[in-house]
C-alpha cells in the first residue's frame, strides 16, 4: 500500500500518500452532491460549493481567496452529482494553511444573504453561459432522458426558477442533512512526516462535532430508451447516443471502462474517431464517455457535424457498435487495448491534484485506494469474452437513448 489512513472519531478521515516533491496538493471531498438534494431544490449542492468561498466566522470573501494565492497558491472547487470537492496546490511549507482552509470554508461558512443574492445572479450567468453551448447543454438534456424524474437527471447547477427560489434555511438543511462526517476525506499528497501530519490534522479537525446522518438515495427506476430531437439556433447538429450503465461496484466496471477507451476514449487512434474523423472527415468531436456512480452509471457518444452529414454519422456510429457486438476483441486486438488503457492510467498519475482527488475519493467508495499495480491487474483480468458481453449489453440498440439537437429551419435557411 503506498499511502496511509487516519481517522478521528468524529469520522473524518486524512489520506496521505508521500511524494518527493516541493510542491503538495490537497482536496476535502464530500459525498454529497445533486442526487441528494429534495425536488425542487435543483443546484442547491453546487450554490453551497459557490457560497462557501464568500464568507466564514473569521474570514471575509478577499481573506478566503488570498488566503493561499498570496503564498502562489491554487484554490478551487467542484460538483459532481454525488460529490463536493475543493481542492488546492501549494508549496509544501503551506500544507496547514491549506487543510486548515478546508476546515474553514466546511465547517464554518455562514451564508450572508447578500452573498446569497450576489451568487444568485453569478450562477444565472453561469445556466445561460451553458445554454449557449450546445455540446454542454446536449450532455445534461440527454442525461435528464436517461434518468427522467429522478435526481440524477438533474442538471447540477439547477435551472433559472429553482436557483432563484433557494433560501438560506435551504442550504442549512443540505448541509444538516448530507454532511456526513464520516463520509468526508481529507486528501494530501506531499511530502510530510505521517505523523506529523496527523498531529496537524487533529488539532484542526478533531473539535468538529459528528454528523452521522444516513446517506439515503433514492434507486433509480425502470429504465425507457427514447429518441428525441429538438431544434435549436445552432449550425450544426449534435448528437448523444447512450445508455444506463454499471455501477461503481460492477464486475464489469473494469470491462466497460476499457472498452470505453477502445471506442471513443482518449486519444487519435479510438475506433470512432478512426472511422468518423479521419477516413470519412465528418466530425471534429467524436468521443464517448462512461461515468460510474454508486448504484448505476451512464455510457454515451457524442458526436457534432454538419446537418447533412448527421445521418452518416449515426450510422457509422451504429456500425462500430454492432461490431463490438458481434465480433469478439482477438488476443492482439485485447493486448494492444490493455497496453493503451495502461498507458494513460499511468500518464493520469502525473496529474497530481487529480491523483489525490481520486484515491480520496477510492477511501469514500470503496474503503480503499487502489495501487497502480492493483489496478493494472483488473484491467489485465478483462478478457475478450467480457468485453462481447458488456458489448452486447450495453450497446444493445433495443436499449440505447438518443438525443439529436438540430438547427432550426431559421438557420438552414441562413446557410
């Protein structure tokens, strides 16, 4: 194992995994995200995650953002659907400004109205800034068809009405109710004496009271494949194609996740981007993408071209499915796969805010953190019946949700 754990009896946990650097990166994850919020309360997670940066009991607005960039530090956050995330880079003389940060910004922010109003409106212009672009509003719209009527299909930042409508006793309740301390890492990556750090840790984390709220979320339901196309005031066409996917915890996990780099993942040489971009020139973005959650997950294509050379797309498209389907991975063909797939899990090392962000995220799942030699392994247990069997089930065309935003007769006509 080449990390260590510690945890407080509150629950809250410090992952440190040693580098010989002179540069650390630190996160506090969450496990609370969009899923968790009560109808009506779409974006609440991610207007938390804003305001948490505006004000806390001892520190202004301008106190918590200097607070590192004076030492040339980074400080940032995230939502996801399941998860918030702040994150930081530092010199390593710094770690305890950092972690004590986190500490400040989680535990004791206390949403002013007037920053309640002001963040209001810079979240306002952040749903039109993504309206405007259709290759991100096609990925919320397709998976609100994937999940329609439940939490995952939400979009993460909420829409115009219900963002208006949130209260402060609204984000007091979130906070009451999926603020676990028991499901939330501290993350370092560095350079530090183990025990040292947990003497730091200690001192700023132990005083938090436990909240050992049960984290309950709603399953999701049958699943109906749709077809659906929308005209928008666009030039081109952009198309999703996808289906439910395998949780965190399937078997198939590993399976999915390098067939996924086989079809559509990162990289020049994927089958998609082989056949639609550079032997039939009809695409700039071809790509798909698999993300896991807790009790289900999503597999898409994404695609974006002209109007007139949509239809070949989606054929092509269809058509390297179907051959996954029906022909099974050769030896060489699963080697090479693996040998890439390997790859790039090894390149993602080197990104270090990342690395940390998901071994801390591995503890919060799983219990655990990968090594890179455990996780080669079940990549390298995959085998060419696996994939035709994760092929067939989730390429299955009986199964797969497509979504298509098209131009409007105004714009064709303009063309």
């Amino acid at each position: 194992m080449d990390y260590q754990v510690f945890s407080l009896p509150n629950g809250i946990r410090l992952l440190h995994k040693s580098t010989p650097s002179l540069l650390s990166h630190a996160c506090i994850i969450i496990n609370a995200g969009s899923r968790d919020e009560k109808a009506g309360k779409d974006g609440l997670a991610h207007f938390i995650e804003h305001l948490l940066f505006k004000k806390t009991e001892k520190r202004s607005t301008n106190q918590i953002l200097n607070r590192l960039e004076l030492v040339g530090g980074d400080l940032n956050a995230y939502t996801t659907k399941e998860y918030t995330c702040i994150h930081a880079s530092f010199l390593n003389a710094y770690l305890e400004r950092a972690i004590e940060l986190f500490q400040d910004l989680v535990f004791h922010s206390v949403f002013p109205e007037e920053e309640l109003v002001k963040e209001k409106s810079v979240i306002l212009d952040e749903i039109a800034s993504y309206q405007d672009q259709p290759e991100e509003a096609i990925q919320d719209d397709f998976e609100d068809l994937l999940f329609a009527g439940h939490a995952l299909g939400r979009n993460i930042l909420g829409t115009s009405e219900t963002v208006k409508n949130l209260q402060r006793p609204d984000i007091l309740n979130f906070i009451e109710s999926n603020y676990n301390t028991h499901e939330i890492v501290v993350g370092v990556l560095g350079n530090y004496d183990f025990k040292k750090l947990c003497k730091v840790f200690t001192k700023l984390y132990s005083h938090i009271p436990e909240n050992k709220v049960s984290l309950t979320r709603a399953p999701v339901a049958g699943y109906q494949p749709q077809l659906q196309r929308l005209e928008k005031t666009i030039t081109q066409t952009h198309c999703i194609i996808g289906n439910q996917a395998y949780s965190i915890h399937h078997k198939n996990k590993t399976g999915l996740l390098l067939l996924n780099n086989l079809l559509g993942g990162t990289g020049m040489s994927s089958r998609l981007n082989l056949q639609i971009r550079e032997k039939h020139g009809i695409a700039y973005t071809i790509e798909s993408n698999y993300t896991a959650f807790t009790d289900t997950g999503i597999f898409s294509i994404y695609f974006g071209t002209d109007a007139e050379k949509s239809k070949k797309a989606h054929a092509l498209v269809m058509k390297e499915l179907k051959k996954l389907r029906e022909n099974k991975l050769s030896a060489v063909a699963l080697h090479q796969a693996k040998q890439k797939f390997t790859g790039l899990i090894a390149l993602g090392e080197e990104n270090r805010i990342g690395l940390i962000i998901s071994m801390s995220k591995s503890l919060t799942d799983y219990g655990k953190a990968d090594t890179l030699e455990e996780i080669y392994a079940k990549v390298n247990a995959v085998t060419s019946d696996q994939v035709l069997e994760i092929a067939n089930e989730i390429f299955d065309p009986s199964k797969l949700t497509t979504l298509v935003f098209e131009p409007s007769d105004e714009m064709a006509l303009q063309e």
